[in-house]
C-alpha cells in the first residue's frame, strides 16, 4: 500500500507563519489592544544602618519549602 501524499509542503508552511506574523502585528496596533500596567509597589528607603533584609512573602515561602 501507498501512503497519500502529505499536503503540507514548505510554502504552506510559509505562508502560515507570515499569516500569524500579521496577525499579531495588526493585534498589536488595534487600540482596544493595549493593555495598562499595573501599579509598581512602592520601595522603602533602606535602613540607615544597612539591614535592607525583609521578610516577604516570598521568603516565608521559600523557607516553607527547605523544611525537612
């Protein structure tokens, strides 16, 4: 038995990425499109003294997970 001939050929598969390319160009300039950035969180000053260390969230998560 034969087996059919693959229909995928390299200028079908040029001519799908530069679709794609387009799409997200025109995505990119549709002004309904932009998206806002959320708020930065503000830094404190560090201490005086030096000391910057801070227990965050992320840290009281990281030692959650060195426990034995």
């Amino acid at each position: 038995m034969s087996q059919p001939k693959s229909k995928l050929s390299r200028r079908t598969l040029f001519v799908g990425a530069g679709t794609v390319g387009a799409v997200a160009a025109a995505a990119t300039l549709l002004p309904g499109a932009v998206q806002e950035t959320a708020a930065t969180p503000e830094t404190k000053e560090p201490p005086a003294k030096g000391g910057g260390y801070q227990l965050t969230e992320h840290v009281k998560r990281y030692y959650q997970t060195t426990l034995v």
